[in-house]
C-alpha cells in the first residue's frame, strides 16, 4: 500500500471517529492494520529477544520480503548463529545451516515447530491469511479506554477459511488506526496468545509499531520481541533473492 | 474307602455313558489348557514387543516430564544428577535385570532435499541390549562410533537415507539455538510399530546431549527391565529407595506408562475367567445329567440301602465319589489331550500371519506366530473349579437317593 493511499485512508478515518463505522470502514481499518507491516517488497533489521524460563536470547536478522509469498531471514547475530537463513517460496520452506553447510527443507509435519526456538512457528512464517479474506469483522467497541480513544474489532474464522485461529481481537487506536494489541483465540474459545504492539515511530515515511511482543497464554513468563531497527517499503530486490542459491549468502 | 470303590465300580456299570462323559470333561480340560496357553502366550507377546522395544518395565523421569517431554525436565532438575551412580544403584536390585539411561528430544532429519520429522532417541547402545529388543549385537555394533545414528526403516525410507548416507540433523537446544550436526547412517531397525518406524532415530547419549546442548549430568529417563514384568509396579517403590534419586524423580512401571496395553491384559483376563466359567457350567451339566441318569437308574438299590439302614452320608458319600472318579478321569485325559497340543504350541506356535500379519495393538504389537505359554496360575484353578462344580452336580442326585422311599423303589420296574 502506498503512503498516499495509507495519508487518504487516515484523513477519512479521522473524520469518522465519532460516529459509528460501518461494517466496510471496520473491514477497512483492519486491512490497514493487517497490511501495516507489508509492502510490494520490504527490507527490515529486526532484533528478535525470547524469553523463557530457561534461557533468554537475542538475534538480529535481515528480513527481505516480496507480495506475501516470499521472505528471505538472514541471521546475523549473535556470531554462532550467523549465517544460519530461512527461505520461505508460496508454502515451502527452507532453512540453511552453516555449521553443517546444508540446506534443509522444512517438511510439512513440522510447520507447527518453533521457528529459531521464538514463540513463532515455522507456520507463522509460511501461511498467507488475509485477515478480510478469511475472517468476518465486527466491530465491538468504539470509545475511549485508559484516556485514548480505541476501536475494538472482532475478526470470526469464515467457515471455509484454511486458518488457524477461531477468533481474533483487535485493538486500534482512532486516531491514527494503529494497532494496541491483537489476541488470538483457538476454535474452542481459548485464548491462546496476545500481541502487544509498542514504540510507534516513523519508518521510511510510514507510522508503524516498531516494537511486537508476542505472548504465549499456556507458557507465563515467556514471550517474543520483534524490535524493527529499521524497515525500508518497496525497495529494490535483487535478482534470485528468493532462490535456494541466496540461503548460503554471499 | 469302600466309598471309593463303590464309586468305582458304579462309574462301569454303564460304562458308554460314564465313558462319553470323561471324554467331554477331558475334551473341556483339555481345551482350557489350550484356550489359557495360547492366551497367556498372547499376552505376554504383547507385553514384551509393549515393553521391551522402547519403554521400559519400569521408567524414571523427572515428575514434570511426561506426557509433554520438554526438553528442559531432566532428572535432577536443570543441573542434571549423577545418574552413572544412579543406575549403579538400580542395577544392584536383585529383581533388576537391566537399566539404561536416555535423552529425548525431537527433530528434523535431512538428506539432500528430503526431509522428516523424527523422535530423537539419545542412548548408551552397550546399556540396551537385553533391554530393548532393537538392540541386536549388529546394531550395537553399528551404533559404537560417535556421530552414527540409526533410524527406523520407514523413516530412513521417508527421506531417503541408505546405510552409509549422511544424515543432517537439526533440533531446538536447551540454550535456545537450533542444534544442528552431521551424522552416518549405521543402521536401519525395524520395530514392527508404525509410528515408531516412522519416526525413530537413535544415536549415542554422548552426540545427543552435544546436539541437544545438554550438559553431560543431564538424561531424560532411566529404563529399567525387570525379571518379571507382571511386577514392575510392587518392584517400583523398592527400586526408587534403593536408587536414591533426586528430589522430583518419579518411578513409574509399565501399566501407567501404557494403560492402553494394561487395560488390554486386564481384559484378556476377565475373559480368560469367563471362558473357564462357560466351560465349567456345561462340563457341570453334562455330570449333573450322567449322575442323575445314574440315580434315576439304580431307585431300587437306593431304596433297598435305605431299607437296610445305610446311613444316608454313605449314600451321597458314594455318589459323589463315582462323580470324583469321573472327574478324575476326566481331568486325567485332559491333562494329556491339553500336554499334546500345548507341546505343539509352545514349539511351533500357531502362524496368524494369514490372518494378521504383524499386526500393531494396544501401544504395541502382535508377532504373525503367536507360541503358547504354559499358564500354571489358571490350570490349577481350572482344575479344582471342574471338580468343584462337578461334585455340586452330583450333590442334588446323592440327596435325592436318600430320600427314595424304600416301598415304593422296591415296586418301581427294574432299568434295563
């Protein structure tokens, strides 16, 4: 999406935040939140922290990116894990080790894995959900809460959509249709993780949450923190990116 | 004395009938012999192939770490224990006849572009034999040198993996990194279970816990094998004393780790009571039918022993003595007819795989030949249950032999 698309979408909303969105401005500002972090293609420097009981560990990485079927991670600390890259093509997925120097597919039985021992599986990566493709929106709030004005949406799984959450909960601030959190809830009507979303700030042009924690329901205490150092739209990618050839790196 | 001889000489006076009897109690003994043996070798086939491929008689885990297995629960806690002393101690049991040590973890398997998911199996191989039945002297053997690993053949088959390939493995570590190393395939095991063959991938303790980036202390279970399995749970407690475990260690035998397998035993059982019921009541009626025949038959001596005075006790002293040498008999044959087929099912066994095949169940799996296995628990049972219910048989005919009116017996027509 482009920045003026994103600045008209903005003024329109402003102009609706007192009275009640209609079922296409819900799906709207959704979209928005859903595309925020996407663009034609995207270079980003993300320091990812986890978190659990046992360990805590921080790595960056490179993340190239193309539409939603292509993404390039590049490990490039801490030094033991350097070099170590995923490579995701539409639904397949590869993982490249440099100690043992071998590209490994990732088969479908372990898409539900943990990705690089984050609370991310290696599904997250793969899957291609549009949030208003596959999910109905309602909207269940509209007011202020703890002095800022929010929405909250209530995205219900279509019944023949392939996904894997039953029901998410989104809130977004009026103002500037910026996403406060997202909690994800299994088909039962379990919660099962919740997304914070933090340190807003202006990144090529655009106002993006700079910083995404993700917590797990069923495991206190632990989390993962994505923290964008820097994140490029639409940026020049270069030829066979997203070829097997490219895991190794240069 | 006498009694016995009257009962003795009484039991040929129709000896056809006496005769068919003896061969149906010896047919129905016979047949029970046969029916627990070929039972009892059922189940503990199923026993062993549940307990002695990878579970254990008895398991030791840390408290935390069953049914999840997560990785970071070792006996001991996250500083491991001493558990070469450890299982010393275990092997000191005098009902202990095996203990083995392992670390549990699950990866990704790799050759070239194929790849599986596959349970990884830590293990000292020298440990297992005689513990686990995958461990022949050739897959010891193969599984002696660092970075060798074996895998399950549908697995090996899944990614493509000959003996002798190069074998990627790659999984989520203690410290949070993705473990990941080369190892050579040595060998390829066949557990008969298909979830197991398409999944397990055994390597040294030693390169697990490097992969794995677990410290050298830290193991994830101690299997024990016990001489015999049916007491793994009463041996448990007296074990864990003797080990002096860690604080948090659980000692489980193999019933709770495999309930499906114990509730399955138990059911064999329950139904093994009731076929010896079954049989029991209709060798029963076939007595009750013979003595009554026999009374009904001789109401003229009856009544003629009342007339004289007999005491009633010698009269149904004499019945159920011919009932006993009738069931004597019976139980004789039967030991016989039973011997001969059990000698033919305890060396030849009965070949189900026309039936079958090798057919996975309960958490393990039944052999296309299922041998037989004498069951001296239940033949003696069976045995005093027959001669029980038979002498109640021929109690109602005694009684009513007492109380034949000598008169009227005396005018009743004299039986062919």
């Amino acid at each position: 999406m482009g920045i003026a698309v994103l600045a008209l979408g903005v003024g329109r909303l402003q102009a609706m935040q007192k009275a009640p969105l209609s079922p296409d401005d819900a799906k709207r500002i959704i979209d928005h939140v859903d595309r925020l972090m996407r663009g034609d293609s995207s270079r980003a420097t993300v320091e990812m922290l986890v978190s659990t009981p046992q360990w805590k560990r921080s790595t960056r990485m490179t993340i190239w990116s193309e539409k939603t079927e292509n993404v390039l991670i590049r490990i490039e600390a801490p030094k033991k894990d350097a070099g170590t890259a995923t490579l995701r093509v539409g639904h397949n997925m590869w993982n490249y080790l440099p100690k043992i120097d071998r590209v490994v597919r990732v088969p479908a039985s372990m898409m539900m894995v943990s990705w690089m021992g984050s609370h991310f599986t290696n599904d997250d990566l793969v899957k291609e959900t549009r949030i208003i493709r596959d999910y109905n929106i309602e909207t269940a709030f509209q007011g202020a809460r703890d002095g800022t004005d929010v929405y909250e949406f209530t995205a219900t799984a279509k019944a023949d959509a392939a996904v894997v959450w039953g029901r998410i909960v989104y809130e977004v601030r009026q103002a500037d249709t910026l996403p406060v959190w997202a909690r994800f809830y299994a088909e039962d009507g379990t919660l099962k993780a919740t997304a914070t979303f933090s340190d807003y700030a202006t990144m090529d042009g655009r106002v993006v949450p700079t910083r995404l924690r993700m917590t797990p329901q069923d495991k206190p205490g632990e989390f993962t923190e994505m923290h964008y150092l820097s994140l490029a739209f639409n940026v020049a990618i270069p030829p066979n990116m997203f070829a097997l050839n490219s895991l190794r790196g240069s | 004395m006498i009694v016995i001889r009257l009962g003795w000489r009484n039991l040929w006076r129709n000896s056809s009938r006496s005769l068919i009897t003896i061969a149906g109690l010896a047919f129905a003994f016979g047949f029970l012999i046969f029916a627990m043996g070929f039972s009892r070798g059922f189940i503990l086939q199923l026993l062993r192939n549940g307990t002695e491929l990878m579970v254990g008689h008895i398991e030791v885990h840390d408290g935390e770490y069953l049914p999840d297995r997560v990785l970071y629960n070792t006996i001991g806690g996250h500083d491991g224990t001493d558990w070469h002393a450890m299982v010393g101690r275990i092997r000191q049991h005098p009902s202990v006849r095996h203990a083995a040590p392992r670390v549990y973890a699950f990866g990704l398997l790799s050759t070239g572009n194929r790849s599986s998911g596959g349970q990884l199996v830590g293990v000292l191989p020298e440990a297992e034999q005689g513990l686990n039945r995958l461990f022949t002297p050739d897959v010891v053997a193969a599984l002696g040198t660092g970075h060798a690993i074996a895998l399950g053949e549908r697995l090996a088959l899944d990614i493509g993996a000959n003996v002798g390939d190069e074998v990627a493995v790659i999984a989520p570590a203690a410290d949070g990194t993705q473990g990941n190393e080369l190892f050579r395939l040595t060998a390829i095991v066949h557990t008969g279970l298909p979830a197991l063959d398409r999944s397990l991938a055994l390597l040294r303790l030693g390169d697990a816990q490097a992969l794995l980036a677990l410290e050298p202390e830290r193991i994830h279970e101690i299997a024990i094998g016990v001489g015999d399995p049916m007491d793994a749970a009463a041996l448990a407690p007296d074990i864990a004393r003797l080990s002096r475990a860690p604080a948090g260690a659980v000692f489980q035998g193999w019933r709770e780790l495999l309930p499906q397998l114990s509730n399955y035993v138990d059911f064999a059982r329950a139904i093994n009571a009731f076929i010896i019921g079954l049989v029991v009541l209709f060798s029963s009626m076939g007595v009750l039918n013979t003595m009554a025949m026999a009374t009904l038959e001789r109401v003229r001596e009856f009544g003629m022993l009342n007339a004289i005075g007999m005491k009633p006790r010698l009269i149904v002293a004499s019945v159920l003595s011919e009932s006993l040498c009738l069931v004597g008999l019976g139980l004789s044959g039967g030991l016989a007819f039973g011997t001969l087929m059990m000698a033919y099912l305890t060396t030849h066994g009965l070949n189900l795989a026309w039936l079958t095949g090798e057919l996975p169940m309960f958490e393990s799996r039944l052999d296309p030949v299922v041998k037989g296995v004498w069951d001296w628990n239940t033949i003696p049972w069976a045995a005093v249950s027959l001669t029980v219910a038979t002498l109640f048989a021929a109690y109602w005919p005694s009684r009513r032999a007492t109380r034949i009116d000598p008169v009227e017996a005396l005018q009743a027509p004299v039986m062919p």
